[in-house]
C-alpha cells in the first residue's frame, strides 16, 4: 500500500485517524493473507489484533460502551482491511454490520441485547447470523429453513445444518433461523454457547478462501426463551424500525478494498518495472497509462456512489426504508467495477500477474466471490427495472 495517498472521500480528522488505523492492521493482515489463501485456514490471529485493537466495538452503541461508528465511517474502516486481506474484512464485517443494524433497527429482548452488548464491549464477543442450507439456497430467495425448533420446557432445542456459516471457526455467539415444528412461522434464536454445536471444515473454495466458512452443525441445541430474537410468519412485513439494511454495504465496501489492493500492485509494478526493450518503466507507455486511467476512472465511480449513499443513510434516517433499490445497486456497480479493475491491474502485470508469489492472481480470485454474496444480481436488476416502470405508472 501506498503511503502518500489523497483520499477525497475522508472528511476531518476523525476519518484520518479511523483511515491510518486500519491502514496499520491491513498491512499486517496482508502479510498473512498469502499463507491463509494457500492453507485454506482461518486468520485467527489477525482476529486477535481487531480484538486487541477494539474492532468489535466499533459500531456499537455509546449507551453501552461503544465508539458507536457512523455506517460512513465503519465502511471507510471496511475497505482498507480488505485492501490487506479480504476474507478478514468480508468475516468481520458481518459482526460489525449486524451490531450497526442491532442499532439502528429496533433491538433484541431486554436484558438479552444490553447483556450481549456489554460483552461486546468487555470482551470482543463477536457475531454472525446463519441462514443458508444447501436445501434452500439462498436465504434471500424465500426458502423455508429446514432446521428445525421444537418447544421444550424453558426453551427450544433446534437441530439442523447452516451453510456458509463465515466466522463459524471462532464465534461463541451466532443467530440461527429456524422453522418452528409443525408450526408455520420462523424464527431467530441467539445461541451463546457451543453445547450441541459440531463444526465441519466444508469450506474449500476457488477465493475468499480463510472466511472459516464451514457448516454448523446443530444437535439439540438449547436456546432458552429469553433468547428467541423473533417469531414470525413467512412474507410478513417488516415491524418497528426499519433500516434498509444498510449496514450490508459492508459486502462492496471489501470487493473495493480488494480491487484498490490490486490497482496498488499494479501501480508499483508499472512505475519500478523496465525491460530491456525499454529505457524508462512500462507506466511511460500509453496503453499502460490507459488501463491505469481507466482503473482510476472505474474506482473514483464505484466509490463515490458507495460513500454517497452511506452519508445519505447517516444524515436521512427517516428516508432509509426506502433506499434498498440503493443499496443493491451500489453493490452490483461495486463488484463488477472491482472486477474489472483487478482484471485491468493483471494486464499491466502481464504474465507475471498469475504467479502465486504475487498477490493478484488471489485478488483476482477473491474479487470473484462479490458476485455470489447478497443482494443477488438478477435481483438488483429487477428491482431496477421495476422501480423505473413504476415511474410511468404502468
């Protein structure tokens, strides 16, 4: 990373010193990415610097102790750890996107959600949510979970299989969805323990490989009644406060990250690299310089519509309900742009790029999996195409 950089989407002080702190763990993280990628093993330690660091109170409430980020400045934070490693960034990001929404959206049961919280704050307790299940899907698209809830005394006992279970390796706390037996609602249970849970190294995939991915495996899993976060009917609306789901522009914040990784490399690259058929480096010829300009070009577009929408999401609470046709598209915008960005730095490398004693054939590989996290593609074109006719009142 380069250490003399502009950026002109930090604002004040504030941000400059979020910005330099993240920069300094993103270069220690970039340093283990290499080896993680390679081993397919989850960066345990760099989860030990954000603990050390207080990662995961950063988008926690000040009411309970946290520095209570604005989404602005928590995807400032989000972008450059990817720009080190972006399976830590992608992993984390769901512990601080889900306390920004636990936030922002109305919260858990009491004493449920301060006690959790304070544990947060105290002790680094981080958290994920577990939908998927290889029988359903995607969870955006509908499907009924096939783990189960059955009422017992004092509780519920859930058993099941999640998928994409990112964080599985080193959570004590996760939400679990589940259908309730016999019964046609759903529901959300916070389990604060490992009893019953069996983790199965399933995650072995083409990039973001050291999400620690795995399947979570429930046996008979005890969640008491006070930990039931909801109980509801498939399709029903949304009750309380509703907050758009921001905090999900964690998932472009980290494909950006990633992408600026590799304009980075291929920066360097350019500017200190001469063959023998040349006298100066290769960033003197023009169609080097035309990847580079239009590397900048797709980078500056795709960041400014993500920090964009993030402050509009801060300083217009009252509007966030509406803004998920935003959200999707910055996140398709982000991760196709980032593509090809990274695509772009590989061109100026050249053959070279694909070696894996250079980092971006894993950049390369890791930018890929952006296309496969939520919202959905398909979904944000329709979504596109819907809002747009409505405007004619079709």
């Amino acid at each position: 990373m380069t250490g003399k950089r502009i950026d002109q989407f930090i604002r004040n002080e504030r941000e400059a010193e979020l910005a330099a702190w993240a920069d300094r763990l993103a270069v220690r993280f970039a340093e283990r990415a290499a080896k993680h990628d390679a081993e397919g093993t989850f960066p345990f330690e760099n989860f030990a610097e954000l603990k050390e660091a207080g990662y995961a109170k950063l988008t926690v409430s000040r009411d309970y102790g946290g520095e209570e980020l604005s989404l602005y400045e928590w995807l400032l934070v989000q972008e450059r750890i990817a720009r080190g490693d972006g399976s830590t960034a992608l992993s984390a990001g769901w512990h601080g996107g889900m306390m920004l929404h636990f936030r922002e959206a109305d919260g858990w049961p009491e004493p449920t959600f301060s006690e959790f919280c304070r544990d947060v704050v105290a002790h680094g307790n981080m958290i994920n949510k577990f939908a998927s299940e290889r029988g359903t899907g995607s969870p955006t698209r509908g499907g009924r979970p096939e783990t189960t809830a059955v009422r017992t005394d004092g509780g519920w006992l859930l058993n099941g299989r999640k998928t994409y279970s990112t964080l599985s390796p080193m959570l004590t706390d996760f939400i679990v969805s589940a259908g309730l037996d016999g019964q046609p609602e759903l529901g959300d249970f916070l389990i604060r323990s490992r009893a019953g849970i069996e983790l199965e190294e399933t995650w072995n995939t083409l990039g973001m490989r050291a999400t620690g991915s795995h399947d979570v495996v429930l046996h008979d899993v005890f969640v008491p009644d006070r930990q039931v976060l909801n109980i509801y009917k498939p399709g029903a609306p949304k009750t309380g406060r509703d907050d758009g789901d921001g905090w999900l522009l964690h998932i472009p914040a980290c494909y950006l990250g990633i992408a600026y990784a590799a304009r980075d490399f291929a920066l360097q690259y350019a500017a200190s690299y001469t063959p023998n058929s040349l006298n100066e480096p290769i960033a003197t010829l023009p169609h080097i310089r035309q990847w580079i300009g239009q590397i900048e070009s797709e980078l500056r577009l795709a960041r400014t519509l993500l920090y964009d929408v993030a402050d509009r999401w801060d300083r217009q609470p009252e509007q966030r309900q509406h803004m998920r046709p935003d959200f999707g598209l910055v996140k398709y915008n982000a991760v196709h742009l980032a593509n090809q960005v990274v695509d772009k730095a590989m061109k100026i490398v050249g053959g070279a790029a694909l070696s894996k004693n250079l980092p971006l054939e894993r950049l390369y590989r890791d930018v890929r999996a952006g296309l496969h996290n939520p919202p959905m593609e398909d979904a944000v074109i329709q979504t596109m195409a819907r809002t747009a006719l409505e405007e004619l009142d079709l």
